[in-house]
C-alpha cells in the first residue's frame, strides 16, 4: 500500500487571483507539477457555496492520477472529508461534463455509521451535485422504510445509507447495487467498532468487483487495515499532516468549579462567549434533561438530543439549531455523533468523557472548516485527577482557570456592546424623527440608560460562583533520610515482656518530655527493644528520665552505633508456639448448672442412646393400620359413631330415664327469666331458607316467620 503525506500548508484558490504560496484554478502548481482539475459542474456549486480554497485533504483526493485508484485516507474530524470524497468520486460519476442521465440503478454508494451523518452527508452532496442534476436517496434507520423503498423505484443516482438499513434492503429486493462505480466507507472506524463489520462485508460482496472503494477512517486499526487488504485494490494511504496536532484550531479551557457549582459555570460560561451555537455534553439522559429545563428557564433558546427522542424529534431539534430559532444543544455522545451544527464555536463538556477519544470528538464538532472553536471543560474536585489523565492521553494542552463571574460576565456585554457594528451603521431616516423627538424629552443620558436596560432584559442573569475548591497538592513521600541525624537507644524490655510499639512511643513521651515526632524507628526483639531517637532530643530525653535511666522501671541505655538488625516485615503475621493451635484444643466439659437443676445420672437399668439398634429402613406410619382392640371370641366390636360417648360400665346401675319435657328448660322455673331464642345471622343460609319457605307458603307456611331485628 502507497503512502501520501497531504502537506496542510498547500491549497487550491477557486477563481479569482492567487495570493502568495496559493495554486490558481485550472493551473499547475510549478513545485510539485500537480494539475488541478475539477468537473465545471462541480467548481460552479463551490463557487456558489463561496469556498475560497480546497483543504489539504481535498487538494489530495482530486490529484488526476488518483482518479481510478482505491483510497485509504486519514484525516481528522472537520477536515472537509465529505466535499473532499464527493470530488473524488465525481470522475467515476461523471465520465464527462454532461451531468448525470435518467437515474436507473444507483452509480455512487456513501455509508454512513449514523444516520444523522448520513443525513449531514446527503445534504452536502446534493449542493455539490446540485449543478449535474443528481438525484439522492438515502436508507438510515428511524425512517419509514415504505418511502425509501418507492424512491428507490423511483431511481437514485447516489444513495447514502447506514449498514443495518442497507442489509435489510438488500435481503428484501428492493435495492440494486450491479451498477455501481465508487462505493464510501465513511467513518470506518467507527462502524467497525459499532459492530458493523458483517453487514459491511455482506454489502460490499454485492457490489461489483470492478468498483473504486474509498475509506475515510480517523484512525487506522487492525480491522480497517484487513478490510482494505480483502476489499480494496493497491490501495494509496493519503494521511494529512495536521492529524498529528489535534485540533490546532480549537483552544481548549479547563474551568475548576466548587462541587455544587458545575450548573452555574455551564451559565456564566455560556453568557460570557455568546457563542451564534453552542453544544453541551452530557453522558446520561437523566443529566441532558435537567440541564435542558434548568437553561430553559434561565431565558436560554436551548434543544435536546438524547436516545429516547424519535427521528422526527431530532430532526427538528437538529433543524431548530440551523435555522437559528434554538442557540444551544444539550446532547449526549451517542446522539450527537455525526451532527455539523453550523457556526458552531463553543463546545462545553458538562460531565468529563470517559476517554480521550471521546473528548476529541465531542471538540470536534466545532473548529471545522477553517472557523476557530472553544472547547471548555467543567472539572469539579473529584474529577482533577481524571481531566489531568484525559488531557495527557489526548496530548492537548488546556487553560486552566476558574469559571467567569458575574461581573466578568457584564463587563464582557459592556465590551460587546460598545464593539457591535450598529455604532458604525448609518442612521434609518425612518427613525431620525423619533430620535430627535426622545433625545428632546428625555436627554441622552436616560436613553442611553433606557437602551442599556433594555439591551440586558433580554439576557440571562449570571450566576454567582463560590471560589473552586483546590485540590491539595501531593506530598512526596517521606523517606527513611528524611528523619535527620539520630541517636540509638536500648530498652531493656522486649516482646516476651508484652510490649508493643503502641506502648513504647506514650512510655518514652511521657518519661522523656519528648514528642512522637522526636521518635523514629522501633525495632522490638524478644527482652529487649531498639528505639531511634532524634538527636537534638536526646540531652533533653535523659536529663528528664533521671540518673538512674529508667523508664517504668525498664532501664533506658544510649547506643554508640546503630543496631545491626533487619527491617521488621510489616506483612509477618505474628508468630505462634509450633504445636497445637488454639482452634484444635479440645473443649473442656462445662459443670455449670441452671439454678435448682442438678446433674443427670445415667440410670444402669436403662439402656443409653448409643446401645439403641439403629434403624435402617424409614418407618412409614400412615401405611400401617391402627391396632384393633382385641375382644374375645364371638364378641362383635360395637358400631362407634365419631361423636359418641364412650358407654358406662355394666358394673354402675343404670339411672332412670325421666321423660322428655316439651316445656322448655327453665320455663317451669319461676326464679329463671325468660330468655328469647338467639337470632343468629341475618342472612346466614337458615335464616334464608325459613324465610323462602315461608313466603312460599311450603311447609312451613303454617309457621310464623322469624322475628325481625330491633
């Protein structure tokens, strides 16, 4: 595969005279002997377009003898890729300067990663075109697919598409691709990494293998390298110079805001450029939404971009912006890949990327074309580290300040106002009359205050931002040269004494009137323990302790050199005598008793529960029938009702029986009152039934009905 480096500093002039070190049209360049030639078609749109010049990968892309070559070109966002391929594809199209013929079956394929750069792609190509008589059609997901099918039928010329909508045509008849000449990969870098790769390999198994395939791709990986080895035919790689300084026309600004004052700086930052667009980043949903209402009610003319809208959402949202009626975007990454937003000169990223190439796209959106765009990012504390890490990895050198104030903010409109063209405009004759009329009235110093007020009623207040917090530097780590010149001292107690460094620096403080930063090192060994100990302190340590050196009885003694032992091992787990562990002591059989209950003895004539036959099988108790009472011989069992009274034994005499009484019990009883039947519940199943039968004059019709309830 060729290489071809684009020098950034060479362009072509379109009409008109060329300055110093430009190219004229339609002559050759007298260094590099490079003719540059475009179809008249072509140079007419441009000229109506008002491009002044070709960018760098423009001017290489329409070298003549590229014309039936596969390309593979690297170039960075904003580069002017799609005009760039649009011209390199016009030979293939357009054989001659005739212009396109009745559109058959599609001669230019263009494939897209999104459909909003499918969208943006096909709106290029038809001005460029426009002059030929071209004829688009595009295939992208969220459209109707009814609509795209009839205006295929209807015949394209040029069709741009995105790979699953494309597939879906192709598998249903509806597209046909025998007939073309020049197929794009745009963005191919990023279909792959979308996952694209077999919906594009299928597509392009459709095309012809005559074809000319261009891939456009910021980035050249593994997979777009295997891709133009199976599919493109000595291919050249074209790679612009200015991909290797990232965005030379951007400047970017890192702005240090307190924890609660990301919302605010996004205001004062958008008041004080006031930007004809801007775009604000977000990285979920959730934040895109309460960003959105929160500059809605500020006064700001803002839309939103975010997975959950439509197509048909987003394309008014998309097309508010171009037509001016909405001046800020929020978006999330997802939605706004692909989007060229015109005039777009600020980029503000409100919630940091999660990598560095993310952050380059996102700036990318402005800083196109030649236009100079500002890339500004809100840092709060906890993201320092992170913005530091990012920028590094994106090797771009950012600003770092703090976020514009309020009075920086309208000293700022002060400048604008003072610096807008309206000063230096002639005056309307239709309003010198009223001019004369107010400055007779009022003065010029109450209409110039009243322009004032008016002016700033139709911006938004700023915000008042709290000093950003900083985030304290990193102390280096203290090493063991760091603690001075010391002396070594020698305690006579040791670990088999049960001391511990946590006891020896209060000890030694207490006793020596010395503070822990005056101790260093302590090395305890088994009766004794070595302590490093400042030198200026060391008079001070043993004229406090006293003559007789001790410390809590422990003789103290000062040390002509250090001692020779290694570093402790802050990783040792503490020794343990080699034997039995304490887990495997076994556990002592406790005599404690609850109070009034005294210890069981084991009864010799019953047997213990170790001695008991095991059983083997289950025993099933429901199976086995329950045990008849055994009676003698020609004796029959009693029949038992479930509710019955067991029968008294024959050997009690049997009462006699008193006849049954129709009198009820206690009515004989004067001393008992009378007491009415209970009713019970009014519509329970008996009461029903009486008062059924009684209205139905059955047998019981003779019967008075229940009472009713009182």
């Amino acid at each position: 595969m060729n290489s071809v480096t684009a020098p950034p500093e060479r362009a072509v002039l379109i009409g008109g005279s060329a300055p110093k070190g430009k190219v004229p049209w339609g002559n050759e360049c007298p260094g590099t002997k490079i003719e540059i030639r475009l179809k008249t078609s072509l140079k007419i749109a441009l000229d109506k377009r008002g491009y002044e010049v070709l960018t760098p990968v423009q001017q290489e892309v329409s070298k003549p003898e590229l014309d039936n070559s596969d390309l593979l070109v690297s170039a960075q966002t904003g580069s002017g890729k799609t005009v760039g391929f649009g011209i390199a594809i016009a030979p293939n199209l357009l054989p001659d300067d005739a212009g396109f013929g009745r559109a058959d079956a599609p001669l230019g394929l263009v494939i897209a990663p999104t459909r909003e750069l499918a969208m943006q792609v096909k709106r290029e190509l038809q001005w460029l075109y426009a002059e030929a008589g071209v004829v688009m059609a595009s295939c992208v997901g969220g459209m109707d697919m009814r609509d795209e099918r009839r205006a295929l039928e209807r015949g394209a010329h040029i069709v741009v598409a995105t790979p699953g909508r494309l597939r879906d045509h192709i598998m249903r008849g509806s597209i046909d691709l025998s007939q073309i000449r020049a197929v794009v990969l745009d963005e191919a870098d990023e279909m792959l990494g979308l996952g694209f790769a077999e919906d594009l390999e299928m597509i392009l198994d459709e095309t012809p293998d005559t074809r000319r395939t261009l891939l456009f791709s910021a980035t050249v990986p593994k997979g777009i390298a295997q891709l133009a080895k199976k599919y493109q035919r000595d291919a050249i790689r074209i790679t612009t110079l200015a991909e290797k300084s990232q965005h030379t026309d951007i400047e970017y600004r890192a702005i240090k805001v307190g924890k609660h004052d990301g919302e605010n700086a996004i205001i004062n930052v958008l008041r004080y450029h006031e930007a004809p667009s801007a775009i604000v980043f977000a990285n979920t949903r959730a934040t895109v939404g309460r960003l959105t209402t929160r500059l809605s009610n500020r006064g700001f003319s803002v839309v939103c971009l975010s997975g959950e809208l439509s197509q048909s959402e987003r394309s008014h949202a998309l097309q508010a912006m171009r037509d001016g009626r909405a001046r800020i975007c929020v978006a999330t990454d997802v939605a706004a890949r692909g989007i060229d937003l015109p005039k777009l000169d600020l980029v503000i990223h409100a919630e940091l990327p999660s990598n560095h190439e993310t952050l380059l796209h996102r700036s990318g959106r402005t800083g196109r074309a030649g236009r100079k765009g500002t890339s500004v990012l809100i840092v709060p504390p906890n993201n320092l580290r992170k913005a530091e890490r990012i920028l590094k990895s994106a090797k771009l050198n950012a600003e770092w300040g703090s976020a514009p104030t309020a009075d920086q903010v309208l000293a700022k409109d002060h400048e604008r106002i003072l610096e807008d063209d309206v000063w230096t405009r002639d005056t309307n004759p239709a309003h010198e009359h009223m001019v004369s009329k107010l400055l007779d009235l009022y003065g010029a110093e109450r209409v110039a205050a009243a322009f004032l007020e008016t002016y700033t009623q139709k911006m938004s207040a700023p915000e008042d931002i709290s000093e950003a917090y900083e985030a304290p530097a990193r102390q280096p780590k203290k090493t063991y040269q760091d603690f001075g010149e010391s002396v070594w001292l020698r305690l006579e107690q040791g670990r088999d004494d049960g001391l511990s460094p946590g006891q020896v620096v209060p000890m030694l403080c207490k006793a020596g009137d010395i503070t822990k930063t005056d101790i260093g090192a302590i090395r305890i060994q088994g009766n004794h323990s070595f302590i490093e100990l400042r030198a200026p302190s060391v008079d001070g340590f043993f004229k406090s302790v006293g003559p007789d050196a001790r410390v809590e009885g422990a003789v103290v003694k000062q040390l002509s050199e250090a001692p020779n032992i290694p570093p402790a091992d802050r990783n040792r787990k503490p020794e343990r005598p080699l034997g039995r562990s304490n887990g495997d002591a076994p556990r002592r059989k406790s005599n404690f008793h609850p109070l009034g209950d005294a210890p069981k003895e084991q009864r010799p004539d019953r047997r213990k529960s170790d001695d008991r036959p095991k059983r083997t099988e289950k025993r099933d108790f429901k199976a086995k029938p329950k045990r008849a009472k055994e009676l003698p011989e020609g004796v029959v069992a009693p029949f038992k009702k479930k509710d019955a009274k067991p029968a008294p034994s024959n050997s009690a005499p049997k009462p006699e029986a008193k006849p049954k009484s129709k009198v009820r019990k206690g009515a004989s009883d004067p001393s008992k009152p009378m007491r009415a039947p209970k009713v019970g519940k009014f519509n329970s199943k008996k009461n029903k039934a009486r008062r059924e039968a009684a209205a139905m004059g059955g047998k019981g019709a003779d019967s008075k009905p229940m009472r009713k309830r009182t």
